[in-house]
C-alpha cells in the first residue's frame, strides 16, 4: 500500500477518534443526516429496554455498547409500568428511566427517547395500561378525546420530567431525538379518516411540548412536516424518507427475532445483519438503531429513519408478568450482541463493531456529498461517495445470493461474495467485508449445580423443600356470582393471570349422562390463553393455545356421580396482545360454550348460561406466597410431587463467583418463579417447540425472515430463567414457586454462564486486513495481508493450549473443526508459537507463514484454542 493512501486512511481514522460526543448543541436534520452543533453525523444505536435488566447491569450494558461502537442508545418508555394506577406512578428500581438516561450521558453516548405511548414491543398490552381500557368511551390510537387526553397527559408527564433534569440536548443533555406513536402506518387503514386525523394531532401534540430536538415516527409515511418518516425491518436500503428534506433513518434493524412459548429458537446470521447495514449505509442512510423486532410475524415491513441506525443491541428478561403476545417466552434474548444476561456474543458483536469502525471511516465523505452509483453488472452494485475536495468512500455489493464475482472498479479487480458488500474508505483499499468475519468466535459454557439449601438450614441438601396447596376453586372472599360466562380480562383487569369459572350442579341419578356405558365428555372452548379443568376437585387436563392461535378448545373424557358436581376451570392468560388494530378489543377467558356431552347417547347439557361463580386471581397471591413469609408453609409432611395448584418455597446460596446465574427448571411444568419476593417470570419447561424446521447451520445468503433460521426444534422452548445476581445475597436467599399443573422442584438446578474457555477463528486468504490495522503504519506494513487474530475474553486468561489448527482447507465450524483435503504440516507448530502464553495474538495468513500444502486453492486457516 502506497504511502499516500496509508495517511488518508490514518487521517480518516483520526476524524472518527475525534468525533468524540458533546452534548448542549442545537440538534436539527437536513436530507443527509441529523445534524448535531451544525455537523452531519452519522450515527450507530442500538436499543437497550431499561425494565428488561436490572440497574445494576446498565453501566455495563451501556459500555460495552460503546465499545462495540455504537453512538445512541434507544429505548422505549413503558407506560404501563410507570403508571399503573392511574395518577399514581413509579419511577423507582429497574423503572428509573431518569438514572439511566442519565449513565448514558455518563459514557458518552446519546440517546434516543421512543415516549410512543404505545411501544408493541412484545411487552404486556403494548405497554398501555390496563386501567385505560376502563375509561368511559375510550377507543386506542385514533381520534378519541378520552384516549387523546391521557396520551398527551403522560406523554407531556415524561417530558417534563426529562426537561427538569435537563436532559435534552438543547439543555446540555443526551437526549437528540424523541418519538410519538408507533408503527401506526401498519395498522391505520383499518381506523380509515379517524386515524389520519389522529396522526395530525399526535404531531401537533408532540412538537407542542417544545423539546428543542427532532420527533420521529417511524413505519409512518405521512407522518406530517417537520417529523421525521423512519423505517423498520429487516432491511431498510430501499427507503425513502417522505420529503427531500428528511434524512434517511432506520429505527429499528431487527438483529433477531423474539421467542415464543411452544416455538423454536430463531436466530440471525450476522453475515445478513452485516449485509444489511451496510446496504442501508449505503444506499445513502446516516442512522441505523438495532432492535429486537416486535410486530405481527407474519407480516414484514419496510419502513427506515434516515440518518441513524437502531437496533436490538440487547434484549434481556421479560420479568414479571411484562412479556406481551400472547406467548411470548420470559427471555428476550432476540439473538441480540449482548446476550440476555449481558454477555457478549460472538462472533455478532465482534462483526459488527468491526463493521461500525468500516462506515465511521467513511463518516466524511457519506455525510458531504450524495451518492452515485456507477454499473457493474446484474445484481450487482456500485456506490461512490465522492467530493470535490478529495474525499472518496465506496461500496461494492454483490446482491445475488448464489456466486461469487470478480468485478472490476476504478481499474481493480474485487472478489466479491455472494450476497455481501465490501466497503473501501478511500474507493480503493476494502477494509471490510460483510460476509468475511475477522472476529473470534466465544462458545458459551455452563456449569450446573444443584440446588444447595441455605448453609444455615438443618435439612439435608435437595430437601429443604416446604409447601402449601392452592385451594381448587373459591377460596377468597372478593368472589362473585353471575349468570353466564365472563371476558377474562375484563373481569380481572389483568390483576392475575388466574380466573376461577365454578359452578356446582346437581345430576340426577336417572340422567341420560350417568346410563351405563355413556362417556362424558367435557367441552369448553376459550378465547385463551390456557386452562385447567377439575371435576369435584380432581384435575382431568389442561389446554394451551399458541403464539399463532390463542384460542382453546378442550375435549375431556370426565366421571360424574349422581348429586352434587363441580366443575372448577382455572383460566390463565399469558401475556397480552400487544399488537394489531383494535387489539385493546381482543378478549382472553372462557366465553363458551361450557357443555357436557354423552358420546354413548348424544345427550348434550349446556352449562353456559348457568350461575357461575368467578374469583380473581389465586389464594397464595392474596396472602402473599410469592414473599415467602407466610406462616403456613408446611415442611414436615412429604412433599407433593407432580401435582398441580401447588406453591413451593426453599432458601438457598447464591453459586459462587460473579457470572450471570439462571435457574433450570427442567422438572417443572408451568408457573411462575419469584426469588426474594422478586417475579422471575413465567416459567414453562414442558411446551416443546415441533421437531421439524430447524436449520442450524443456517445460510446466510438471501433475505431473512422470523421463520428462517431456527434452532431447538423438539426441545423445550425456555428452560433457563435469568436470576439477576444483584438480586442474591450470599446465603439465605428464598425461591418460591406457584406449579399449575405439577413438577418436582427438586429437579431443578442452578446454571452459572461463561463466555467460555474455547475460542475459535476461520480466516481465508482472502479476508480483508482486520480493520483495526488501518489506522497504523508499521502494522500494515509488517502485515500487509489477511490476519487471525485472537483474544482471551477475560483479562485474567491467557491462551494455554491450542486445541486445533489447520492452514489449508479445513472444514467444519468452532467446537467441530476437522482438516480437509489439504492442510500444512506447519499449522499447530506455527500456532502454538506465536499464541501459547499470550492473552492475545496474530498470525499472517498467507503461504509465507505456513508455507503452500496446495498450490492453485484458495486456502483459510482455522483456529480452536484454550484459555486459562
């Protein structure tokens, strides 16, 4: 590399080290970017939901999305949990939305505030609060006075509570934009002149509370002057913002996609989220956010903020009873950078912040000047970013998904994968390339332990176990009786998960259903979202609906006796829908018909309309059970077993050490979990995604959609439930569990996670130099090819053995990697030599380290190596 080219790149590299963050500038946007004190930026965001981690994890959250280099953090507000009695509001623990704006400024970095109201985010109701839907004549999200009256009321609440803390940038602070609404463009056909006019006022209510900074809406094509029309998706290179005026923005890049209760785990390639980025980069975009999606899965969108990229950077734990859907699992992992518990995944994060250093050493010229887009060829593409002073940046895209191709640009020749792009910051060396990933690859690990009884406990271990049996049917004093079958959540405002529906009857000793011979049959149909069934106290079975169809429909075979019946069905939601026209419209609970059904002799007796007896929420609920303080645990009597309706509670210490705990309950059936008087979540072990559909390893090439790459077919969806460690105390914790339909607590077991001490690479002769080398002479020269480079995770560790090694054409992934048709006898010698002893190090890959095991073949070196 000429001399000349190294000093550009250098001083390319100079200007991003220097666009450090300062905040109490003017915040406005032109066609090509936010612009922050006058300048242009190009701006990298990610989404960290500050109720789905815990305060104690937010600094580092925050860090190591600065690290990986990100420049704004998004994050919705959610209403529900700030205001869930209304007037009444909480702004305390993991809902202190003024503490971590306020870390974010603290590292540095911006932020983006999503007020909505609505959020979808597949969080309960869409974050709306359930006592909205009691407001006399209130209609969601259209041009209603009651629901425009509380939206403005809580929207003008968070910004002047962020005005007070001067956080805003026209204040001094982080803030630099904020949006209203949310997704409406997908659903506002169906509310017809209603919703236009709605989005008009949501607009003017908006600018009205003057912020100093710009307001978004994204997925909002008519989204009315000044606010900014963004897009969200998958991909987002093909928008275009409503007016030559407005930036082109991506609110929400969807680095994965959410998990639901009976589904398999999906999950992103990042080669494609890489692909994606670069593509929207550079088709002219300036602000990227990645995000956990959350709309409708069977419906995808396209809709871009210019100016700025947003996505998922973290997803975390749906604590509580937060997750929405329905079905939606108690993990948000979504596949995201940083892992539900905080840990860096890789090689995602390690791409992508090689990918962020690539387009930041194009900040210059992206932001100068507009695109041109000289020809290549089918499905292929040029773009130039060039200016009359000199400045030139470049992409080069090969979009077909089955070749790869050698093209010719500025008189040089580019191999260029299949469905990749390759980005040059001086329009002639490639720095990066989208499909070409330098960064390690960390294998997660686990270590298990079983349950350990508080050290201060004179049980034995695994049996310090208590219980209480949940009463079958009525059992408070709040229970009511009515004829007819209720709406579940109107009936318990989302309270509970539980509604009892009991009715006692009377069969007649000459009843048609009592001949012999007859077999009755239980028939209850439910709008959702699962139920349980007794007859005279007993449990004879269960039904559950599914992300895709909530409803249930159960047919029990069932005994009766001649007298007195009762029939207790336990119906419980999972979450609510939290997305879709009128969704504040869509009912959960029993609504019928209840009927018995002789198969022997057709008789039919419909119970539907009978006087049912309803209770709202469970016994233990009322008492308290989940604090564990209760004085009627019983621990002398044998402990149920695979029983249902029954609450459990034991003490325990925490696992040594500090990495990320979860609890696996393998062995239980479905409830919920609660760890020093603190919700866990819903736990649901035994709903076991299908066994087909699976594709792990998944092609990256070609465009990715929620169903695509898919992993644990056949498998449990969730059995890891994230215990954040800043809720354990060395000893004497307390674990309490509600069991519906019955399981063996002492199965269950503690799981602490590390990034692992395996790491791998796989490097071909053909990579780009790692772009962290470009801002360096003396490392470019000494390197002036391909290079693998590894890193022990922990600043502890060193690289002790190097468990595999091959340059040649070695086949397979990390933790599989074999040697293929051709390999250097040098390889494991050269490799041990140059890492063994080091925390970290680098290798040429090229015939001039390892020698040629095969003239005339592209070749690659893969690496598997122990850290200690």
């Amino acid at each position: 590399m000429a001399s000349k080219e190294i000093l550009l790149l250098v001083l390319c590299w100079g200007l991003v080290v220097l666009a450090t963050t300062s905040f109490g500038a003017n915040v406005t946007y032109d066609h090509r970017a936010v612009v922050i004190g006058g300048k242009r930026r190009v701006l990298i965001s990610g989404s960290i939901h500050y109720p789905r981690s815990t305060p104690e994890m937010w600094p580092d959250l925050i860090q190591k999305s600065k690290d990986g280099g990100l420049d704004v953090i998004e994050t919705y507000v959610f209403w529900n949990l700030h205001e869930p009695v209304r007037n009444q509001y909480n702004f305390e623990g993991r809902y202190d939305l003024v503490k971590f704006v306020k870390l974010v400024a603290e590292a540095g970095l911006y932020v983006h505030l999503r007020i909505g109201p609505y959020v979808c985010a597949e969080w309960n109701y869409g974050g709306f609060p359930l006592w909205l839907h009691f407001i006399p004549g209130i209609q969601f999200r259209t041009d209603n006075e009651p629901f425009k009256a509380e939206m403005q009321r809580f929207t003008a609440k968070i910004v002047d509570m962020m005005k007070q803390e001067k956080l805003y940038a026209s204040q001094g602070g982080p803030i630099i934009l904020s949006q209203i609404e949310n997704e409406y463009g997908n659903i506002d056909s169906a509310y017809g002149a209603a919703g236009k006019s709605y989005i008009k006022w949501a607009a003017g209510m908006a600018l009205s509370l003057d912020t100093g900074v710009p307001w978004v809406m994204c997925q909002q094509s008519d989204a009315p002057d000044p606010i900014i029309n963004t897009c969200n998706g998958f991909y987002c290179d093909q928008f275009t913002p409503n007016s030559n005026n407005k930036p082109k923005m991506w609110t929400e890049n969807w680095s994965g996609w959410f998990l639901s209760f009976g589904g398999a785990v999906p999950y992103r390639p990042v080669e494609d989220l890489a692909f994606a980025v670069a593509r929207f980069f550079q088709r002219g975009g300036t602000f990227q956010n990645y995000y956990m999606n959350h709309t409708d899965k069977n419906i995808v969108f396209h809709h871009i903020c210019f100016g700025c990229k947003i996505f998922q950077y973290h997803g975390g734990t749906n604590f509580d009873r937060t997750s929405g859907g329905p079905f939606i699992s108690t993990s948000y992992d979504y596949d995201a950078p940083l892992d539900e518990y905080g840990l860096i995944r890789q090689p995602k994060w390690g791409h992508l912040k090689d990918l962020h250093k690539a387009i930041k050493l194009c900040e210059a010229a992206l932001v100068a000047t507009d695109p041109t887009y000289p020809s290549l060829g089918p499905n292929l593409e040029a773009t130039v970013y060039k200016t009359g002073s000199g400045l030139c940046s470049a992409f080069l895209a090969n979009i077909g998904t089955n070749s790869d191709v050698t093209v010719k640009f500025n008189g040089n020749s580019y191999l260029l994968p299949a469905w990749s792009v390759s980005i040059l910051p001086d329009c002639k060396n490639v720095v990066f390339n989208t499909a070409k990933i330098n960064s390690v690859t960390l294998v997660p690990s686990f270590s298990r332990q079983s349950l350990q009884v508080a050290a201060d406990s004179s049980d034995a271990i695994g049996s310090g176990w208590s219980y209480i049996n949940e009463p079958v049917g009525i059992s408070k004093d709040d229970a009511f009786t009515k004829p007819g079958l209720l709406e579940q959540i109107k009936t318990t405002a989302d309270q509970s998960d539980y509604l009892w529906y009991s009715l006692s009857t009377n069969i007649k000793a000459d009843e048609p259903l009592l001949e012999d011979g007859s077999k009755t049959v239980l028939h209850v149909q439910s709008l959702g979202h699962a139920l349980h069934a007794f007859i005279n106290g007993k449990l004879v079975g269960s039904g559950y609906g599914s992300s895709s169809n909530a409803k249930v429909t159960v047919d029990f075979p069932i005994a009766l006796a001649p007298g007195k019946n009762t029939f207790d069905l336990l119906s419980l939601t999972v979450g609510l829908q939290n997305y879709g026209a009128f969704y504040e419209k869509t009912g959960a609970g029993i609504t019928g018909p209840v009927q018995l059904k002789g198969s022997g002799n057709g008789t039919n007796i419909d119970l539907s309309s009978q006087q049912w007896t309803y209770q709202t929420g469970l016994k233990g609920e009322e008492l308290n059970f989940p604090s564990g303080s209760s004085t009627q645990w019983d621990s002398k009597s044998t402990l149920p077993k695979l029983q249902p309706l029954v609450w459990y509670k034991t003490t325990f210490d925490a696992p040594a050490g500090s990495e990320p705990v979860a609890i696996d309950f393998t062995g239980m059936g479905k409830g919920e979990a609660w760890v020093n008087g603190q919700s866990i979540g819903r736990y649901w072990p035994t709903y076991v995604s299908q066994n087909g559909g699976c594709t792990d390893p998944c092609n990256y090439r070609g465009a990715y959609s929620s169903n695509k790459c898919l992993k644990n077919c056949g498998k449990p969806s969730q059995s890891l439930y994230h215990v954040p460690r800043s809720w354990l105390k060395s000893s004497g914790n307390t674990l309490v569990l509600f069991e519906e339909i019955g399981g063996d607590p002492t199965k269950i077991s503690f799981v602490t996670k590390q990034l692992g001490s395996s790491l791998c690479s796989h490097v071909t002769d053909s990579h780009p130099l790692p772009v962290d080398m470009w801002g360096s002479d003396s490392k470019i020269q000494r390197k002036p090819g391909p290079v693998l480079s590894l890193e022990c995770p922990n600043p502890n560790q060193v690289i002790s053995s190097i468990k595999f090694a091959s340059f040649g054409t070695p086949l397979g992934t990390c933790g599989s990697f074999s040697r293929g048709r051709c390999s250097s006898a040098r390889s494991l010698s050269v490799v041990r030599q140059a890492c063994v002893g080091s925390k970290s190090c680098s290798i040429g890959v090229s015939v001039n380290t390892f020698g040629d095991p095969c003239k005339g073949v592209m070749k690659s070196l893969a690496v598997e190596a122990s850290c200690t």
